[in-house]
C-alpha cells in the first residue's frame, strides 16, 4: 500500500517515444521511480521507451521501460494506460517529484 501512497496525482502532457514514433500523452500520475499516464497507442510490457516531460519550462528527456499497460482497444473507456518505471531518473525529474511531494501535503 505505501507504493499507491507515494503516488501524486498530476495532469500534464508528456511525449512518449517509440522507436520513431512519438505520441502525445497525458500524465495521470507521478512518483520518484516513475509515471503513469494514458495514451492512445498499445506498447507492450518490458519495452523500453523514450519520455520527454517539461519541467520548470525545459524539456527533461528520459528512457522508461513498460510495467503494466492497457490497450486502448480493450479498455472499457478505450484510453490506453502505460506504468512507466524511469531509468536513472534525471535530478531534474526527481526534484520535480520532491517539490510536487511537498505541495501535496
């Protein structure tokens, strides 16, 4: 239970990169070891992708690998849903994390 509590709520677009492709995403959630975010495109679990997030008005590129995903075509909203754990998080994301751990409470 303490995993779901160290989650923060956030509403932010980020781009996820997939080979050459890139989708638009939405951020649902955040933590110091990764993110959580919709997306309207299937990407298997274990996949290592690409994440570009803004952070204090500078693009933060980091690499991620799939944890959990849902297919969009499968799911009762049709929103697909991604749980990223980010590789050597950058010190701008994890201080992002902290900031945003101490606004929520």
């Amino acid at each position: 239970m303490r995993e779901r509590e160290s989650r923060i709520g956030e509403k932010m677009e980020v781009v996820a990169k997939d080979g050459d492709d890139l989708y638009r995403c939405l951020l649902t959630d955040i933590s110091a070891t990764g993110i959580s975010m919709t997306i309207g495109h299937f990407i298997p679990t274990y996949k290592q992708i690409g994440i570009v997030m803004e952070i204090a008005g500078e693009k933060v590129a980091m690499n991620g690998s799939v944890r959990w995903s849902i297919d969009p075509g499968a799911a009762w909203d049709k929103k697909g849903k991604l749980g990223i754990f980010i590789i050597d998080p950058p010190p701008e994301f994890l201080e992002y994390v902290k900031t945003r751990e101490k606004n929520r409470g």
